[in-house]
C-alpha cells in the first residue's frame, strides 16, 4: 500500500529510509514485515545477534492460555521465599540499582487480583489475534519448515496446591472464552502417551500453538529482505532529536535518517528511550532453555515420540517438541544484565530432560533476556516527546506469542490507521 508511504516511491533509494527500526528479534522482525507490505523503505539496525537473542532459545510456545501477567498475587512473597534455594523457579537478586528498584515497585503494585481481572481479557484478545496472523505469515512461502503445530498446551500438575493453581486458571480461561479441558493423570497420558514427568493430571488449552523460534526467525528474515527490507549488524549510540521528533539515529559512527523509528531492543529499549525523556520501566528476566537433538531422545524405537507442549507447573519447566529436537526451559532471574550461566538454576532443567533424552549434560547451556515491564503488558506506541518514536517492548516470555500483532499494531500507527486492537493499555507513558 505505498499510499500509506508516498515518499518511498518518489524518494527511491536514498540514505534516507522511511522506517529505522532498532532491534531484530521477533519483534523487529515482525514490525518490518507489516511496515514492508505497506510499501516503506525499512532498516533494521541490530547488534549482530539477532539469531542469538531472546527471540531464538525460548519455549517456542503461542499461548492464549497464558492469560494471567506475570505481576500477579504471590510473585514478590514466592520471589522472597526461594531466595535462598538455588534452583528456585524464581530468583530476585538484591540491588540498589535505581532502574531496578522502581521496577520493583511498580511490579508489587500491580500484584494484585483487580490487576489480573483487568489484564487478562486484554492479554487474551492480544494473542488470540497474534495466533492468528501467525498462522498467516506460516502459510507464505519459506515458512513450510519453521515446525508451526496446533497440537495445544498441557499445563502438568502432580501436587495438590499446583492443580489447584491450574484449576483456577482454567476456570479464568472458560470464563474469557477459551476452550479448555480438565484431565487426570489417565486423560493426560491419553493424550501424550510420552510422558514421563510425575503427574496426578493436566489442563489441556487446546489453542495453544508451538514453533520452532529460529527457524521463524530466520525465515522471517529471509522473507523480508526478499521484500526489500535492509538489515544491518550495528549498535545505535545515540537518538538524535530536532524538537519534539528524532532526525536519524547514530550506528557505529554512521548517522541515518529516517521519518520513523521503532525501538524494539527488548531488554535495552530502555537505554535508547531515556535520552528522549522516557525512563521505560523494562527489566531484563534471564532465563534458560537446554535443546536437545531427537537422537538423544526415546532410545527405545517403539516408545511415542513427544508431541505435546507442556509446563511442568511443580517445577516451573517447560517442555516443547521442535523439528529435531525437543527443548527444555524454565527459570525467571531478576539480576541485571549479568550473562553468566548459574548452572544451579540449569540443573532442574537438565533433571527433567533426562527423563526423556540421554547425554543432557553435554548439551550446551542457553540464556537470553526476556523484557519484562512491571504491569505483565508490552510497551507498544509512539513517545509522548517524540512522537516519531515507536517503542515496542516490554513482552517478558510472551515475545513470539504477541511478535506479529505487535509487528501489526506498530505499522498502523506509524500509516495513522486505527489499531486493530485497542492499544490504550499498550501506552509507552502509562
């Protein structure tokens, strides 16, 4: 629709771009695709690590079902208790670190059960509509490999207090429409014959959706530098205003002009924002994932293949079967930008693959940092003194779930269209 972008027609291929968008993950990605099939000129500026980031070693899960934020009763006082355990789910390491603190507090004020009620309607129509454009980019050409499944999602539980826990879950999803099933250990055996985790039963969420995150990733890549989308490795170092807008951004010394600029850094969105007067509360939640090839897995030829993903909710754990492989995640550490591997916090991760795969402990370790904001929603909108400014951030675990209606929203702001969905909640400044 070059309508929407008259200048890219008549300004052809200049060094001005009408769209710069910082960061490359699945959320770059995505924003390029949708600005791309409008007909503006797009660069994507990332640091070089765009196959490496938090969009690639992730659960690969698309979860409608995750509905509750993640500020929700009980976190801080969980967070506090498993303090002292090294391979607690949850891990808030102490800091005085202003940024930190605030997030802090923020966080804790939206821990509430009047939070939850708010949000998850709000969550739920986001990645319902995010699934579906999902299922829409999966059909084009180049994303027949990247493994998109519509196999659902079994939330495990084996204790009486986490089957309580899903019981109430599953209670909020029926009432926000979705559709659920409660099984025993029987019905959940029926429906993954695979499974070795200890359990007295499940949630079934038969919406939910898996990917291989990668393989998306680098076709969407793929896809839309066919497009005419430029990529380029580099580090934006400054955000260089005129007024109440941004002119062009600086990479490695090189500065680029654009008419709009998208921040979707994830954890470090916040760096680029507060040189325009924005402090976004945006934290980096470090987390784990071990990948496991499928010839280390079900030696036994007649045993089922895994084909169900599923969260281990005693645990925290997830498992998810990918082409090839089958992968192993969990853990929520809350310290900073520390990219060190605390191999206690792996172990939990490495003791349920083993119930499945052999040679676990040789597999290679991975981590990423999941941006989360305070209240469990993105950040998706223009800044309020910038108004060329687009951020779109702050997803936490929910990166690939919400990546293509995030991409959606982003372009119809910038082509000033009405937002498919309501982007109040979304506000960069709120």
């Amino acid at each position: 629709m070059l309508t929407d972008f008259p200048s890219f027609k008549a300004r052809g291929m200049s060094n001005k771009f009408d769209v710069v968008i910082v960061g490359g993950g699945i959320i770059g990605l995505s924003c390029a695709h949708y600005l791309q099939k409008d007909g503006a000129r797009v660069l994507v500026i990332d640091r070089g690590r765009y196959t490496e980031a938090a969009s690639t070693g992730n659960a690969g899960m698309i979860v409608p079902s995750h509905i509750i934020p993640l500020s929700a009763p009980g976190v801080i006082a969980n967070g506090i208790k498993w303090l002292m355990n090294p391979e607690s789910p949850l891990y808030i390491k102490p800091s005085t670190d202003r940024h930190f603190m605030k997030w802090l507090w923020l966080f804790q004020k939206h821990c509430t059960p009047a939070h939850v009620r708010y949000a998850a309607p709000i969550l739920r129509d986001l990645s319902l509509s995010s699934s579906e454009l999902l299922t829409e980019i999966c059909a084009l050409p180049g994303f027949a490999d990247v493994g998109l499944r519509h196999d659902g999602l079994l939330m495990l539980h084996n204790s009486d207090k986490t089957a309580r826990a899903n019981e109430e879950l599953a209670d909020m999803a029926q009432e926000a429409g979705l559709e659920v099933d409660r099984l025993d250990r029987e019905g959940t055996l029926e429906v993954e014959p695979a499974l070795k985790t200890q359990i007295s039963g499940s949630v079934f969420f038969r919406q939910d959706t898996s990917i291989h995150p990668e393989l998306l990733l680098r076709a969407l890549e793929t896809h839309v530098r066919a497009g005419g989308v430029e990529i380029r490795d580099g580090e934006v170092t400054s955000m260089n205003a005129s007024g109440r807008a941004v002119s062009s951004v600086t990479a490695d010394g090189e500065e680029i002009r654009a008419d709009h600029f998208v921040l979707a850094a994830g954890s470090w969105t916040p760096h680029l924002t507060r040189s325009l007067g924005l402090n976004l509360p945006v934290q980096p939640a470090k987390g784990y994932s071990v990948t496991v090839p499928l010839e280390n897995c079900d030696s036994d030829a007649d045993a089922p293949r895994f084909k169900i993903p599923c969260v281990v909710t005693d645990e925290k754990l997830t498992i998810t079967p990918m082409p090839g492989c089958i992968r192993f995640g969990g853990t929520l550490s809350l310290e900073g930008f520390d990219s060190s591997i605390d191999e206690r916090r792996v172990r939990p991760i490495r003791r349920q693959a083993a119930l499945y795969c052999s040679n676990v402990d040789d597999i290679q370790t991975w981590s990423g940092f999941r941006p989360a904001s305070p209240d469990g929603l993105p950040y998706i909108g223009s800044l309020p003194k910038a108004g060329n400014v687009f951020v779109a951030t702050g997803h936490g675990m929910m990166g690939v779930t919400h990546g293509p209606i995030t991409g959606r929203l982003v372009a119809e702001m910038i082509a000033g269209r009405t937002p498919s969905l309501n982007a109040e909640p979304f506000r960069a400044n709120r």
